[in-house]
C-alpha cells in the first residue's frame, strides 16, 4: 500500500492547481456589460434641461447622457464626438431615449448649427 501522505499531497496539489486555473481565466475575460449595451461613436449637439443632459445626433435622435456631468457641463450648446456605450429605453416606448453613457468627449465645434 502506498503512503497515505504522498497520495493526500498529490491530491491538494491537483485540487489547488484546478482552482487556480480556474481563478485566472476569470481575470482575464473582458467585462461583461449589459447584451443589449453596445460600443457607440455620436456626434451631435449637448443640452441641459431639468437637471439631465442630452445630445442630439443629425438625425434628431435623442440620447440620454450619463457620465461625469461636469465634462457635459462644459459642453452645452456645443458640437461634440462622445465615445461610449449606448442602452435601449427600458420602457420600449417609441419616442423614448437611449442612453449614452460617456466614455470620452471631444468638442467638434463651440456652436451647434441647425443641421447639427
């Protein structure tokens, strides 16, 4: 019979090496977001108005800014390109808007024209 301590090492060293691994694949997946979030480019016009923010693409299409307020601050009334990610409206109602939440924002122009 072999040694009962030689077989217990081997089996926590297998066990250990299992969950290390394990651990370590977790690290290196990217972060999950939300299926319906996905990676956006806008440009468009920033406004404020009860207490939100809002940019305006081209199109007319509204979005819903969330992000660090004081970089929209600085921005109303101008053309900006924001990077980020944009959510559907929850409610599914026609006429309600997405979210763009901000990862970068760089001012295109200091005045937003009527064509946007």
């Amino acid at each position: 019979m072999r040694n009962p301590v030689v077989i217990t090492a081997l089996l926590c060293c297998f066990i250990g090496g299992a969950a290390l691994a394990d651990s370590h694949n977790e690290r290196n997946q990217p972060p999950q977001t939300g299926k319906a979030d996905k990676p956006a480019i806008v440009m468009g016009c920033v406004s404020a108005g009860n207490g939100s923010f809002k940019l305006t693409d081209g199109s007319g299409t509204n979005y819903q800014l969330a992000g660090d307020e004081t970089k929209f601050t600085e921005h109303i009334g101008h053309r900006v390109e924001i990077t980020g990610t944009i959510t559907p409206s929850s409610s599914g109602q026609s006429g309600s808007q997405s979210t763009l939440t901000v990862a970068s924002i760089k001012q295109i122009a200091s005045t937003c024209n009527s064509s946007q």
